[in-house]
C-alpha cells in the first residue's frame, strides 16, 4: 500500500502547481523547490508502479469442505 505521506507530498505538489498559473507558477519557483516537486511526483509514481507490480495475478482458493453437492456448482464462486 503507498504511504500516507506520499500520496500527501503528491497531492500538494498537485494542487500548488494546477490550481495557480502552470507556467507563471512554475518560472517563478526556485530550483530547490522544483527540485523538491519533481522528486515527489517521481516517488509517488514509482510507489504505484510498484504497488500495482506486486499483486498476484490471481487468487484460487478451494471449496468449503462442508460443502454436499457437487464441486462445479461453488467452483465460480470460489
């Protein structure tokens, strides 16, 4: 799961830079904070890449045991 503190550093470089002037906002941020922005969206995108890259393919479980009848009826629900 990605972190709270990387969705928020995310959100805020986000909201400062699309809600002022893209271009008049960006031009006049020092090169420290653009430093600071640039690697915050470039963690979060690598945190998804990642948290999307580890999830199994798919999950299989078996039938319940307690179960009478036959196993092709509660195979799709498992």
């Amino acid at each position: 799961m990605i972190p709270l503190a990387i969705i928020t550093a995310f959100l805020t470089t986000i909201i400062s830079l699309f809600f002022n002037f893209i271009s008049e906002a960006w031009t006049s941020l020092k090169a420290k904070t653009k430093e600071v922005y640039a690697t915050n969206v470039q963690t979060f995108i690598e945190e998804v890449r990642k948290d999307f890259a580890n999830k199994p393919a798919k999950r299989r479980t078996k039938e319940p045991d307690d179960f009478k009848g036959n196993p092709n009826k509660v195979r799709a629900w498992c």
